[in-house]
C-alpha cells in the first residue's frame, strides 16, 4: 500500500460513468397500458377513491330501498346487479392493482441499482481522497523531521 498511488482528478473522470435518472428511465419505458395501471394503482388506494365507492354504493342501496317501487331498478331483496357491478369492479381492479405493484417493484430495483453505482463511485472517490491525504500527511511528516533535524 506504500506504494499505491492514488487516481488523479483526470484518471477519476475518464473511469467515471454518467449518472443515470432511474425515475426518468422507467417513465420512459412504460407502455400505455402500464401507465394506466400505475394511475389506477396510486389512485384507487385513496380515501377520495373508498368515498366515491361507498357513496355509490350507499346511494344504490338507499335508491333501491326506498324509492317507490315504480322507480327500483333492483329492488330489494335481489339488487343482483349491484352484486355483479361490484365484483366486476373487484375482479378488474385486482389484477390491475398487481400488475402497478410489479411496475412499482421493478421501479424500486432499478432505482436501488442506479443508488448501488452512486455509492460505488462515491466510495472510489472518497478512497481516492484519503490517499491523496494519507500521502500529504506522510510528504508533510517527512518535511518536518528534515526540519526537526536542521
């Protein structure tokens, strides 16, 4: 290690990769339909999401509830179509939940590499720098035993 020389300024840059945006790389990437499933992903896990869907469905149960019969389009006691547009709902929302998680895992492993290579050239760097200092320290010591022995 006595020997080492450190990496000059130069030698440092010319090794030195460009720092990716793993945030703009994946915008980039993604497919119409796996934006949409984003957007529905960030949106349908929100109180205004759980609020248009309760007041929905509340509305539906107290239309066909209490409305003159004349007026019920699924009285009660069937309201089997308010069942099936339910599990519609569900039944697509499920996988398109799942599929926006994937997306977002794969965001996440992609934006932990870009932040492993960040650290891996800070850590290069940051080497660099304490030889470059352990270096001074010994040039320095070495200047001031000459001078101790002057």
């Amino acid at each position: 290690m006595e020997n080492y020389q450190p990496k000059t300024l130069e030698e440092l840059k010319a090794i030195r990769k460009p720092i990716r945006n793993a945030n703009i790389e994946q915008k980039e990437q993604l497919s119409t339909l796996n934006k949409l499933a984003l957007w529905i992903t960030k949106h349908v896990g929100t109180m205004g999401f759980f609020f248009v869907i309760f007041v929905w469905t509340a509305s539906w149960l107290g239309w066909n509830s209490f409305a003159p019969k004349e007026y019920c389009f699924d009285p009660f006691p069937a309201f089997v179509m308010w069942l099936f547009i339910s599990n519609m709902i569900q039944i697509f929302l499920m996988p398109l939940i799942m599929i926006g998680q994937n997306l977002q895992s794969e965001h996440a492993e992609v934006r932990a590499e870009a932040d492993f290579e960040v650290n891996t050239k800070a850590e290069l760097e940051i080497e660099t720098i304490l030889m470059h200092l352990e270096n001074q320290n010994k040039i320095i010591m070495e200047i001031l035993n000459r001078l101790d022995r002057k």
